[in-house]
C-alpha cells in the first residue's frame, strides 16, 4: 500500500512573559553573565506565571498552529502533547488541552521522552496520517521546568526555561513533508539526567522534599559528552535514511540545549551557523519546547521556504535521541 506524504502544514509558540535574566541569577546563585554565556550561549530565559501550568502553555500555542494550518480544533483527530512536566499524573495534560481547546472528535495522549519527545510525537503523529488512521493531528511539545529547577544549584538553574511550540500535520502533495525518522534511546544512562522524586520508586514524603529529589538532577559532564557524540551521528543517520547529504541540508533546527553542543553538530554536518535555527540565547533549554519553539520561529522569520530541506534533531534524558529530515 502507498503511504500518504504527511507534513507540518501549521506552527505555533507560545513563551511566558517573564524574563529570567543571567544578571538576575547572579543575585541567586554564585555565577556571572560571561561565565554562563561562554559555557552554554544563554543569555536569558522565559519562566511562566504562577497561575500559568504546561497546559496554559500548550493551548496558547496549539490556537497559533491551529490557525496557521487554516483548520479548526474540531477537526482535529488526535492531540499529542510531549512533555515532562505535566499539569498532573493524571488526566493527560492532552486531555485537559483537548477540553480548552474544544477539539471534541479528537484523541488525547502523553509523551515522555524528554528534549526528543517532540521528535518522537511527530514520528507517532507521521505514521498514524500516513497509514490512513487520522488526518489532521496537533503535536505540542511544552514545558514549565522552572517548577522542577532548583534555584539554588548553579549547574543546573541557568539552563532551563518555559514554553510551548505546537504543529499540526496533515497530508500534503507527493515529494513533501517527512522523508524520514531516527529515534533511540539508551536506559542504561537514565541516571544521569532526571527527576527522581514523586513516582513509584520514590513517592512524594517529607524526606523526598528535603533531600530535592522533586527537582532536575543532570551529571552535566556525561550528558554534555552523549549530547555532542549523538546529534551529529542521529542528524547524518536521518539523512541517510532519507536518501539525502550533508549538502543537501538548508536548515537545521536542533534542541537548544548548549551553543557549543549545536555547533559540534554543525561541524559534524559542515554546515555553517547561518544554516542552523538558533534562539538559546533568548530562552534557554525547553526541553520538549526547544524544537518546535524553534521551528515556529524559522517560519516567522521567513528563514523556511517551500522546497527546503530540514534536519530536526535532539536528545534528552532516557536517554534518548531523535531526528528527522523533511521536505518543507
């Protein structure tokens, strides 16, 4: 059977108002402004409202999506929201979505993947339009991680932003649209980058409070070391997939983790900077918000024109990896 091209016919952002400068953190922690801009090239970063959860995020980015990809939510048949700080165990921060946005016709999950959950939720939402099972499906990655930063470790309190970016797929003409997925993962390293409290493992007690289990933990040296080797290596096994070069690639747009882990990814790629879609410096790392976040802004931009080659890629804890080449 022939599979129906599925592409991104609709991007949308949302980012909280407030802005979390380096100077800011200065007051908080014992760093400075060069020491976090040579180490990270982050500049500043958007942290939501107290009223504001990954939802509220989600919905305002979802509506901007929804209305560039010229169709309404009750057309929607399925809602896929990539994330690691829900609104709550349960319901689904898609469910609570769903409802805001009325998308009544519509399905509703969560993804946990981490950074490479919006990654992983496209492949997901590609296959089910390609095989005939939906048409039109929303995938928003979103993220309010300043409730799990620690604010008082200054290794981890400088990376992390909030915000949402969301897409909704659709069919679209022949030599269009997705060519192809890399998604990975190695559990082996689950260590190094997580959340350790509030689970099964580990409920939520006074103890787990004290000791900060509720908040991210990063073995920064070891994840920085994964990051550099993985995105090159899952951007060119992407493009290989795709039948596709490194010379054929227009634009990349990479999880906003670390300048110097995007440029290691360039080298990989011999790709210039103008090439790569780069905004950490205004929002630091969203996590499942980087990439679609950054995608919204290339189109914005004008920096994506119909007929371009794109590489998406990113990692995150798991640990896991994802990327993928499209033809806009």
């Amino acid at each position: 059977m022939s599979l129906q091209p599925v592409g991104i016919i609709g991007t949308g952002k949302y980012v909280p108002e407030r802005i979390l400068t380096n100077h800011e953190l200065e007051q908080m922690v014992e760093t400075n402004d060069e020491w976090i801009v040579t180490r990270t090239g982050i500049r500043e970063r958007r942290i939501a409202d107290v009223a504001e959860a990954t939802s509220d995020l989600a919905y305002e980015a979802a509506k901007r999506a929804i209305a560039a990809a010229g169709v309404t939510a009750e057309e929607l048949d399925l809602i896929l929201v990539a994330t690691i700080t829900p609104d709550m165990f349960f319901p689904s921060t898609a469910c609570l979505l769903q409802n805001k946005l009325g998308a009544k016709k519509a399905a509703a999950f969560d993804l946990s993947a981490a950074c490479s959950g919006f990654i992983y939720g496209l492949a997901t939402a590609t296959n089910m339009i390609a095989t005939g099972m939906y048409k039109h499906v929303l995938v928003v990655g979103a993220e309010t991680l300043s409730r799990i930063t620690d604010y008082s470790d200054r290794n981890t309190c400088i990376l992390f932003g909030d915000g949402a970016g969301a897409v909704v797929l659709g069919p679209v003409e022949q030599g269009r649209g997705f060519l192809s997925f890399e998604l990975g993962a190695d559990g082996s390293g689950g260590e190094l980058l997580k959340v350790g409290g509030g689970g099964s493992r580990l409920p939520a007690s006074a103890a787990s409070i004290e000791e900060k289990q509720h908040y991210i933990y990063m073995a920064g040296n070891d994840v920085f070391k994964f990051a550099v080797r993985i995105m090159g290596s899952a951007a060119e096994d992407a493009l290989a997939k795709a039948g596709k070069t490194k010379e054929d690639v227009d634009l990349l747009v990479p999880h906003q983790a670390n300048i110097r882990i995007i440029q290691s990814a360039l080298n990989r790629l011999n790709l210039p900077e103008e090439k790569a879609m780069i905004n950490l410096d205004k929002y630091g790392n969203m996590s499942a918000a980087s990439i679609p976040v950054a995608l919204a802004e290339a189109v914005e931009q004008d920096r994506v024109k119909p007929g371009d080659c794109m590489v998406l890629v990113g990692f995150g804890g798991g640990l896991t990896w994802g990327s993928s080449v499209l033809i806009w």
